[in-house]
C-alpha cells in the first residue's frame, strides 16, 4: 500500500488509482515538472529574465515547445503590471482555474481538510515542508515536490488528482488561455490520454465541487520552496 492510499485511502469520487510508478524518461518528467511549476507561479520581474533558460532546459528534454512559446510570448509581449493584471484575474479572483488540487474534488468543504491533511504529512514524511502560508495541494508545490523531491509520490499525487489536472487544463483552453500547454506537458508525464472534454473527465471520475464554505484562510498565487525541517 502506498503513502497516498494510507493517509487518504482508496480513491474516491473525483480521483483515480494510481497505478505503479514507472517513467521511462525520470529527468524529462523532472524537467517539465520543474519547469512548469515556475511557469504557473506569479509572474514577476526574475521569472520573466529566466524564461530562455527554462526554455532552453525543455528544449533539452524534447519537450513541446510550439504552445510553451505562446505562453512565453503572452508573458513578454506586454509590459509586466499588465501580464501581472491578468494572471491575477484569472487564478487569484476566479475559482475557474484554480490552481489547488483538491479544490476540483472537494471545493471548500470540511472533507477538503483531510486531503490538505495528507498533502502535508507527505511532504513530513520526506523531510520536507513547505515554507510560508500556501496551502500544500497547490500545483506549483506539488510538481517541484514531484521533480525534486520524489518522484515516486509525487507522481502519485499527480496521478491521483490526474481529473484536477485536466479539468483545469480544459477551462484554461476554454478560456484560451496559453497556460493551457503547461497543463497539456505536466498530463504528458502521466500514463494514459489526456480527455477531450470535460465530460470525458466526469465519466472517468464523477463529480463536481461541493458548494459548502468552511472560511479558508485566504491564498496567495506565489509558488514557495520546500525547506529542510528544523524539527521532528
């Protein structure tokens, strides 16, 4: 029995059973997981100056770059308070993309809690905890956990939350938003086809956010770096 399964159990509505892990290709998964953690984060002045090595790291992997460039034109092509405007609008302001995993399967429901619960006690369980106020089911954190913390885990939270992952991937394309390619090279990572619809999803997975409100604390948009625990 893996981690996953005994902290959360069998999966349930909205997730899937991961099967074993195996990657044939480990420092390409790596690359692309790294590399499209720091693309969802909040675009600022150090992200822009890095986006040619990020994308000369895909590069070196054979990654797909033809939508990864729309997403580095969309990010360069304007003056940065504007880029910053519009990631705000769609990821902070709107649950339409939400970048937290468990918010496509549990919304802000008390069932929510015990996900985050878990998220937390993996990344506990790797020495690792993540620094500041960010909730521990957001993707950035969850796919630099995957790229260099461990692989095996966190392509099974991943894969897990694989109906997360394409659901938002589908709202993002949707709304034809480029940030839908990093979605697209993360799911490329993962064994099985990405769906073509959202229907397909809930055929594969059943389910919608429930609609209860539990007072979360608010979240940032900012993706924070895992820290060596001090303590036990």
């Amino acid at each position: 029995m893996s981690l996953l399964e005994k902290l959360l159990g069998k999966p349930g509505k909205g997730t899937l059973a991961p099967e074993a892990y195996s990657d044939r290709f480990p420092r390409r998964s790596a690359v692309i997981r790294q590399v499209s953690a720091l693309l969802l984060e909040y675009p600022d002045e150090q992200l822009i100056s890095s986006l040619p090595v990020l994308r000369q790291a895909l590069e070196e992997v054979d990654a797909p770059l033809t939508g990864v460039q729309e997403l580095l034109d969309w990010l360069t092509g304007r003056p940065l308070p504007e880029v910053q405007a519009d990631y705000v609008q769609e990821f902070d302001l709107s649950k339409r993309h939400s970048l937290h995993l468990t918010y496509w399967t549990d919304g802000d429901t008390r069932r929510r809690g015990e996900a985050l619960a878990a998220f937390k006690e993996i990344y506990r369980e790797h020495g690792m905890l993540p620094e500041g106020t960010e909730l521990p089911d957001y993707l950035p954190l969850v796919l630099e956990f995957a790229a260099k913390v461990s692989a095996k885990d966190g392509y099974e939270l991943l894969q897990r939350y694989r109906p997360s992952l394409e659901l938002l991937r589908l709202a993002l394309r949707d709304a034809n938003l480029p940030y839908q390619h990093v979605l697209a090279m993360v799911c490329s990572t993962l064994p099985g086809v990405s769906p073509e619809d959202a229907q397909a999803v809930m055929r594969t997975a059943g389910y919608g956010p429930p609609t209860e409100t539990v007072g979360l604390e608010p979240y940032s948009s900012r993706l924070l770096p895992l820290a060596e625990r001090n303590a036990p």
